[in-house]
C-alpha cells in the first residue's frame, strides 16, 4: 500500500486549503530526525509519551514508530478551542491520563502550540505529579501568537501565523485527514465572529 500524495487531494476537502505549507513528505523526513533524537536521547530511561488529543494522533502515531526504545504511550485530552480559531483561554480536561507518572520520563507530544495557554496549564497540570522528567514535543510552533513561555525540546516546523489544517489539525472536526498541513481559506471560517 503506498501513501496518498498530496496531488492526489484535489476537489472535496481540499479546495478548502489555500496553499500547502507542508507537504506529506516534509512531514514524514522531520518525524524521523525527531525520533532519531528521541532515541538518543532517552536510551536507558523510563519513556512515558503522552499524546495530547484530539490533535495529536497523527503525528504521535508516526513519531513513536520512529523512536527505537521500549516506551508506553498514554492520551491527555483538553480543549480551550471548542469549534473555534481561536483559544477561549478556558481549559477543560476531557480525559485525564489512564496511568500514573511519578518517577517517569515524560514526553507531551502536540500538534502545535500557538498562544501556549492550553499547554502551560498542561504542564504544570502534570509536573505536580512528580515526573522525573517532563519535555514538550510538537510538530508545529506558532512562536508569533504565543502569551505564554514554553520550553519545547523538539520542534517540527515553524509555522506561520494562520490558521492551519491537516495531518491531525482540524476547524469543527474537520480537515484532519489531510495527509498535509495546509492554509485554511478565510472563507470557510469568515463568519465565526459574525
């Protein structure tokens, strides 16, 4: 079975996308430096991955397959989006995790951090249960909307400033099968704040 490439989305979904930022590839070649990376290092350790859903799937679903080491993988699920653009700033836990982390090495894996609200109350959500260590990954960095410091060990992609879909990122559930990440046209979203 051979993987989609992206010229084969056209039509449907697709002609919601305004340009491709990353490609499928692009994609695939970056997931697996990181995950060379994590496997250097985190070699000998307890390693917890915890993905941040519903974003994430995809893009933990490649980097875990990337990183050679015994690991568990566990989901957190939070929303401060709801089917908006843009963050409310009000978090609400969806699901906890299913095991505990004190005394493990933790990676929090997400799909792209833009203000960093929902994944500072994140972090400090976790750390008061007594990790060994805890370390952000992300495939996608918004630095320009970012409020909120966060330290992110591993990066994706730089991302620009616009509202992005594919591979995991949706707008009201959609678009997250797209095996790239693509601009959402104004259009689709123009009426939210109306």
């Amino acid at each position: 079975m051979t993987a989609p490439t992206d010229d084969v989305w056209t039509g449907g979904i697709a002609d919601d996308i305004s340009r491709t930022i990353l490609s499928a590839e692009e994609i695939a070649k970056r997931t697996a430096e990181l995950g060379a990376r994590i496997t250097a290092d985190y070699r000998g350790r307890d390693l917890l991955v915890v993905g941040v859903l519903s974003g994430s799937f995809l893009f933990i679903a490649d980097l875990v397959r990337q990183v050679n080491l015994p690991l568990a993988l566990d989901f957190i699920s939070v929303s401060s989006y709801g089917d908006r653009t843009r963050s409310s700033g009000v978090v609400r836990m969806l699901k906890d995790l299913n095991q505990s982390i004190a005394g493990r090495d933790v990676l929090l894996v997400e799909d792209i951090i833009d203000t960093g609200l929902t994944l500072s109350y994140l972090i400090d959500n976790l750390r008061t249960r007594q990790p060994a260590s805890l370390e952000v990954a992300t495939l996608l960095d918004k630095t320009e909307a970012r409020v909120s410091k966060i330290d992110t060990r591993y990066v994706g992609f730089e991302c620009p400033n616009e509202f992005v879909v594919g591979y995991g990122l949706d707008y009201q559930g959609r678009y997250r099968n797209l095996p790239y990440i693509g601009v959402l046209k104004p259009s689709v979203y123009a009426t939210e704040d109306a």
